[in-house]
C-alpha cells in the first residue's frame, strides 16, 4: 500500500470512534456523528479495493514482463 493511502487510512480508522464518543468531553455521544462513522467506514472500503486494483494492474505488468524476456 502506498505510503499516502496509508496516512489517509489511518485517519479513517481514528475518525470511526469520533463519531461515536465527545473529543472535548470523553463521553459518548447521544446522537453519533453517522455521516463521520459511515463516510470513514467507505473510505476504508475504497482504499482497500483501490489497493487491491493497484497491487493487481502491478503484477499484470510484471508478468508481462517475464513473459516477454522469456520469448
């Protein structure tokens, strides 16, 4: 995973349990933030995928490669 994804997954991650408990107060919120926790929950989602699709189109061109210094 680029190191870029990673920074942004992170903040994902750490976003999921501000939606759910008060920074200022430590206690948890009567009404969650729901746009925070689901938008951090498909952002996770899509940079997961996207990864995948990268690491993927990656090892297609590697094999490519082989295949053609084989020839």
């Amino acid at each position: 995973m680029d190191k870029y994804l990673t920074i942004i997954l992170i903040f994902m991650v750490v976003g999921i349990p501000i939606a759910w408990i008060s920074p200022l107060t430590g206690e948890v919120r009567e009404q969650p933030l729901l746009p925070l926790f689901y938008g951090s929950i498909g952002g996770i989602i899509l940079i997961l995928f996207y990864s995948g699709y990268k690491d993927k189109k990656e090892r297609q061109k590697l094999n490519e490669k082989r295949k053609k210094s084989k020839k």
